[in-house]
C-alpha cells in the first residue's frame, strides 16, 4: 500500500510500516498544502493518508473518496510507539475510501 503521513503524523512511524511505500507531505513537497489540496494530491498517487488531524473530518467532505484515511488520536511518538500492534492493525485492514479514527490509549 502507498501511504502519505501527514505533517503531524510522527516520521518514526514510518519503520513500523516497511512493507508499505511510505512519503511524507514533505517529501512530496506539498507540506504547504491546505488539507483540501492536499488530499485532492494525495488521491491521485497514495492509497491511503495518515493524519493526526482530529478535525479533518469536519474541514473536509470525505465520502467518495478513493483514499483510505487513518486519523491517529495523538501526535506523540511514545504514545503511538507503546500502541504499534493497533496502528498497524488499522492500516492492514483499510480499504479504499474508508475514514477511520483511532483512538490509543493513554
């Protein structure tokens, strides 16, 4: 699966995701990107967008989209880190236009 982190998203995350091809928006060079654009770019090379932003789901009309979308409920590495069986988990099982939020425990 072909994945793009968010600017949020931590980049450690990446390791735990090696049989994905993983990008940042950095490394694509839409880091300056509103979420609309953003996304809208991310459709048409990704199949799947992670993201800690809990308020994409009302910045954006996400029905239709051919993008699977991760909201990670926290920012913090070592929060995600303790929890990566479950981050995984919900990568492993997205499909195509699917918004999932998911939240970790403390």
């Amino acid at each position: 699966m072909k994945l793009l982190f968010d600017q949020g998203t931590p980049a450690p995350l990446r390791r735990a995701l090696a049989a994905h091809e993983v990008k940042t928006a950095r490394d694509m060079n839409w880091d300056r990107l509103e979420n609309g654009d953003l996304l809208r770019a991310a459709e048409a090379a990704f199949d799947g967008f992670i993201t800690t932003d809990q308020n994409l789901k009302y910045q954006q009309n996400n029905s239709g989209r051919k993008l699977a979308i991760l909201v990670l409920s926290t920012t913090n590495w070592p929060r995600i880190q303790r929890h990566l069986t479950l981050v995984v988990e919900a990568i492993e099982k997205l499909s195509t236009g699917d918004f999932v939020e998911l939240k970790l425990p403390e």
